[in-house]
C-alpha cells in the first residue's frame, strides 16, 4: 500500500464528518510531500478540527515560509510526519514560532490607502 492509502485510513461510507470542509485530498498531500522537500528544517504544526474545518497541519520552513493543508486527523498528520523525518507539534499547545509571524511580516503585500 502506497503512502496515500496509509495515510487515508479507512472510513466506513457512515463516517459523518460534521463540518462545512472538504477533507484531505491527494494533491494535498503532494504539497506538504513538495514542501518538505524543497525547503530546509521544516517543523509540522497540528491544527485541530473544527465546526467550520477538518484537521490541518502547518509546515515551517527554518526561514519562517509556511503552508497549511489539510490532513485527515492529529494521527495522520503525525504519520506524515514521521515518514517525512520532520518534528511535528500541536498547535493548541505550542503555538507557532516566531519565525512564521516575521515571515508573514516581511512578505505582506503593500497596502494602499
């Protein structure tokens, strides 16, 4: 079985997800795969689930550069991780390092007034 089947788990047609998100997608996953690969001391932090979106992970860079996609739960994003040789964290209890809040800082768009 293939990275994707692993990470996808199995779902019973029943499984109600509760949410107005769409769940993971292959090519999400082929995102964080790329991230990971093209970028140098990447951390994953795992978002929670929520009334509005499923579970998502956060890939920073070691210069703060950072993608969110989604992932099919905290077990999975965890897997994700370990096969990707990457730390991963929850968000909820670690927060987000500041190196991503720089990052969003210094490559804002300039805004017009």
């Amino acid at each position: 079985m293939g990275l994707w089947g692993r990470l996808r788990g199995r779902q019973s047609p029943t499984d109600s997800r509760g949410t107005l998100d769409r769940g993971a997608a292959r090519a999400d996953v082929s995102h964080l795969e790329q991230f990971v690969a093209t970028r140098r001391g990447v951390e994953g932090y795992v978002e929670p689930r929520t009334a509005v979106t499923e579970t998502t992970i956060v890939l920073v860079a070691a210069d703060g550069e950072w993608t969110r996609r989604r992932i099919d739960g905290p077990d999975t994003a965890r897997r994700l991780s370990r096969d990707l040789g990457i730390p991963v964290y929850d968000a909820q209890v670690t927060g987000y390092p500041q190196r991503m809040r720089d990052w969003d800082e210094n490559h804002r768009p300039p805004t017009t007034r």
